[in-house]
C-alpha cells in the first residue's frame, strides 16, 4: 500500500494543521504596538509620581525641622532667612518668612522648602503660629 500526498493537504493525516495567518499575526503586532507604549509612559508616570513623593517627604522634614529650630531659638525675630539643607546627593533649598497675624498680635512663621524632581520645581510649605514671649523671672524668696 502506497501513501499518496495530494498538492492541497500538505498536513500531516494525523494532526491538523495549526497556523496563524497573516491577518493574525498583523493584528497581534499591531496591538503590541499600541500597548507598550502606552505601558511604558504609565512606568515613567509612575516613576515620577514616587520620586515626587519621597522628596516630598524630605522637604517636609525639612522645614518640620527647620520651623522647630526657630521656635526654640527664636531666630526668626531677626528677618528673613534662606539656606540649603543637603541630604545624601539632593539639595533643598529653603527660605523662613515672618508675617504678622492679622487677628492678634502672633505671627505667622512660614519655612518654604523647594526641591527639582525630573527637571520640575516643587515646594513644600509648613506654617505655624507664634508670639514671642517676655519671660519673667520668679520673685526671689527671702529667708525670714
């Protein structure tokens, strides 16, 4: 017995043939090509989104910082003052302003720190209320 092939059935008898056609295969680069883009740009976004937020939290603690220290030495009676705080490899820049409260005879201390993400500027700004205190001295006690 002699196993002829014809020209039309060039599969196997015992498997059916399994292709793709041309048509899919251009349809599945096509959607490729749509969607890693599109899944890169929303890496990038999210790569900036986190690097945002960290240095966020830096300038935050800086100027946390920054306000304490002023409270406790009261050097903001003095103007103005700016400076920069580095923190490993980043700079943050920082400025403390004074203002007076309009309700009261406080005042608003304000530390601004601003920092650069990815080629942006950013600001963080924390404010507080104060109001410089005369302290007094106790009475001396005397010994009767």
């Amino acid at each position: 017995m002699k196993l002829t092939t014809s020209p039309n059935n060039k599969c196997a008898a015992k498997f059916g043939c399994r292709a793709f056609t041309l048509a899919e295969v251009l349809a599945a680069l096509l959607f490729l090509a749509i969607v890693i883009p599109t899944a890169v740009e929303a890496l990038h976004v999210a790569s900036l989104a986190g690097e945002v937020a960290a240095r966020k939290g830096a300038a935050a603690r800086i100027a946390d910082r920054i306000l304490n220290e002023s409270l406790v030495t009261t050097n903001w009676t003095s103007g103005d003052q700016s400076g920069t705080v580095t923190e490993g490899i980043l700079d943050f820049d920082w400025k403390l302003t004074s203002a007076a409260w309009p309700e009261d005879s406080m005042q608003l201390l304000t530390a601004e720190v601003t920092f650069s993400a990815q080629g942006k500027d950013y600001s963080v700004k924390l404010s507080t209320l104060t109001s410089l205190q005369t302290q007094t001295q106790p009475a001396a006690m005397t010994q009767q």
